[in-house]
C-alpha cells in the first residue's frame, strides 16, 4: 500500500504535466497567431490547473509537515500559514 504523501506526489506530478502540456499547446497557438480570445481562454484554463496543483500541494503541506509543527513547532506552523495566507490575498 502507497503512503498518503506517495499519492499526493504522483498526484502533483500528474497536474504538472498536464499544465506543461497547456503551456506547450499556448505557445504553439501565439506561434500560429491564433485568434486572441482563444489565447486567453487557454491562460485561463492554464492558472486553474495552476489553482488545482496548489491545492493539492498545500493538502499534502497541511498533512505532512503542518501537523507535525503544531505539535512540535507551533509557531512556524502559524507564521508560515499566515504568510501563505497574506500572499495569495494581496
């Protein structure tokens, strides 16, 4: 049986993947001069794979290193989500 952190990282390298293979097919569509819309709908898609490997890199965070801190570390645990929390709100 595969640990929770050995899915989450397949997982991620999964999305990756994916994400590289829209940062391709965008950079083939502004090499084509395709139609501006349709360049932005591809960035769109692409940040929202970006969104989704984010989430599953922070639930690996929270599961792996966060639980540990909070018993051992509180304050690194805090400050660093803080910190989090503050750069994805600006």
């Amino acid at each position: 049986m595969k640990s929770h952190y050995l899915d989450k990282k397949e997982e991620a390298q999964k999305r990756f993947n994916i994400i590289k293979g829209q940062m391709d097919g965008l950079q083939r569509m502004i090499d084509e001069d395709e139609y501006c819309m349709d360049l932005l709908n591809q960035s769109l898609a692409i940040q929202n794979s970006l969104k989704s490997l984010d989430a599953v890199l922070f639930e690996r965070h929270l599961k792996t290193h966060v639980s540990h801190q909070f018993n051992n570390e509180k304050e690194k645990a805090v400050s660093e989500l803080v910190a989090l929390f503050k750069r994805t709100n600006k």
